[in-house]
C-alpha cells in the first residue's frame, strides 16, 4: 500500500517527459521510476504512522528522500565514482543516456527534493518544516551522505578499522536513512522531543545494520538477485564488514544492530509496528 503510495507520488512529483528538456526529464524518470526497494521511502512512512501523520504530507517528504537517494545512485554509477552500468536490474543512467546527462539527472534531482520540501506544507508549524529542510540538507551533504561517500573514495585499497568503517557508513548510507525517519515522524506532532530522540536511534542502528548487510549480499548474492553488479567490493579491494569481520560475525552484528534498533522503540505503541517489520524486512532482505 505505501509502496504503491511512494510509486505514484514519485510520478506525479517528476517533470512530464513531454516537457521541454524533454530528454533530461525522460533521463529523471528512467532513473527514478520502476525500481528500487522504496527502503527510505518505506521508513519515511512507518516514522509518520508512528507519529499519526497525514499519509498525504509523509508521501511528499517520502518522495523527497528517495529523490536525493536516486540522484547519490545516479552520480555513484558514472565513470568517474563507481563506474557501473547496471542498477535496479537496468542499464545505469549514464549508459542509457550518457554520462552528461546523468550529471544533469542527479543535480536536477536533488533541486526537485529541496523544492518539494519548501512548496507543499508537512507541518502546521513553520519553524519545524524549517528544520525539515536543514535535516535534509544536513543529511545529504558533506556532513552526511557527500561527506561518507568521499571517504569511501579515499579509503578504497586502504585497510580501516571498524571505527573507521562505521564513520563512513553512519554519513554515506546512515544519514539519508536517519532523514527518512525523522522526516517522516515530524510529518506529524504526536512525539514528544524524547520519543523523536529514541526514533533517531532506531533510524541509527537501523542505517549500520542496512550497510552490513548491503556488504554480506555484495559478497554472497548473484548479480541478477541485486539487479545490480555483486562482488564489487571485494573485486575493487574496499574495506567492508565482510572484509573486516567475515560473513558469520557480519551477519551477527547486523542482528545485533537490529535488536538495539528494536529496543530504542520500546514504549512505543502498536502505531510502531511497521517500522519493527521494516527492521525484519532490512536484516533479512535478499537484495
Ligand atoms: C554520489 C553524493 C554521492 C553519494 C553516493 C548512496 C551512495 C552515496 C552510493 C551508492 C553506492 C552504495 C552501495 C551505497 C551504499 C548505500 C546503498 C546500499 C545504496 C543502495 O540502496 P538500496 O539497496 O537501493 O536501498 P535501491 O535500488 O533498492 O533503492
């Protein structure tokens, strides 16, 4: 049903393909539309349900993250980051368009997260939709997912500690996750400032125990499973939790993460329980 709800939003959100520039608006849906897991999207809504917000208002912050989650694929597959040509089961943007347009896609899709925050209304308070758009900001920059993505960059080839590691997972994958949520949640106004920092945790644990078992699939799982090239990490000598701690301690720390995830909900109501399904759905998940 969100699912379903995150697919048209996107839809209707992007610019028609009979609008002029007709191809990069084409290139924006091509990389956005028909794909995907809807994760963040899906976190986005389970928050707001928790929160009691309008499904109308979460569908728009919804789409918002997942627009600046596509534009971080779009730029990770060109040449010049992770050079791939397949993504959610289809040729990468930049291979079925070209790598120009893939730059204009990604930048135009971040531009259209932004506006989508400042043009429809998600809270009744100003200041807080305020804050919305700075948590997005924050989340998808240098200090967030840009800033996690450099250092993955820096650090392929290198040995990292677990620390290490962890830093860079909490800003690359963890921050736009984290966004998902607390977007999602201040949506709606029934969460007090304690319950919102206990959300921040689970989306904290939730965000690291994603990323190790994004890098156990990497190792394990085949390419037509992925929609997306497998083994890359080990052929491209990238630090992982694979590499670090090997599949079973991996595989136990990702169960560990989720069960801390679980317990920052603790107090919460039966209004919770589609993010605990989504803690199930993001430690079991297969691609
Ligand atoms: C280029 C600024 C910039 C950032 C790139 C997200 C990212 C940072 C790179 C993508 C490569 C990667 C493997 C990142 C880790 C996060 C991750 C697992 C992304 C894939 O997310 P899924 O599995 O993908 O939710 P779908 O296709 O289901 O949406």
């Amino acid at each position: 049903m969100h699912q379903a709800r995150a697919e048209s939003t996107l839809g209707n959100v992007l610019p028609s393909a009979d609008i002029a520039p007709q191809r990069l608006h084409e290139a924006m849906r091509y990389a956005v539309l028909g794909g995907g897991k809807r994760v963040r999207p899906l976190l986005a809504f389970a928050a707001g349900e928790a929160a009691r917000a309008d499904v109308e208002r979460v569908a728009i912050a919804a789409a918002a993250v997942e627009l600046i989650h596509v534009y971080s694929l779009v730029h990770d597959d060109l040449p010049c980051m992770d050079n791939d040509v397949l993504r959610r089961g289809k040729p990468t943007c930049h291979v079925e368009y070209d790598e120009a347009t893939a730059l204009l896609v990604g930048d135009s899709l971040q531009s259209l997260a932004f506006q989508l925050l400042a043009e429809y209304r998600l809270s009744d308070d100003p200041a807080r939709q305020l804050e919305m758009l700075k948590l997005l900001a924050t989340a998808s920059g240098s200090r967030g997912m840009s800033g996690g993505q450099a250092v993955d960059l820096e650090s392929t080839g290198k040995a990292l500690t677990l620390p290490e590691l962890e830093f860079m997972h909490i800003h690359k994958t963890g921050a736009l996750i984290r966004a998902a949520v607390l977007l999602g949640a201040h949506c709606g106004n029934s969460l007090d400032t304690k319950q919102m920092g206990r959300l921040d945790h689970f989306a904290k644990y939730i965000g690291l125990a994603f990323q190790v078992v994004d890098d156990v699939l990497d190792a394990e799982a085949s390419t037509a499973t992925l929609g997306k090239t497998a083994g890359k990490d080990a052929d491209k000598n990238k630090p992982t939790y694979v590499s670090l701690l090997g599949v079973v301690a991996a595989r136990e720390l990702a169960k560990q993460l989720k069960s801390n995830a679980l317990e920052a909900l603790n107090g919460f109501d039966e209004n919770s329980k589609r993010l605990r399904q989504l803690a199930d759905f993001i430690i079991l998940r297969q691609f």
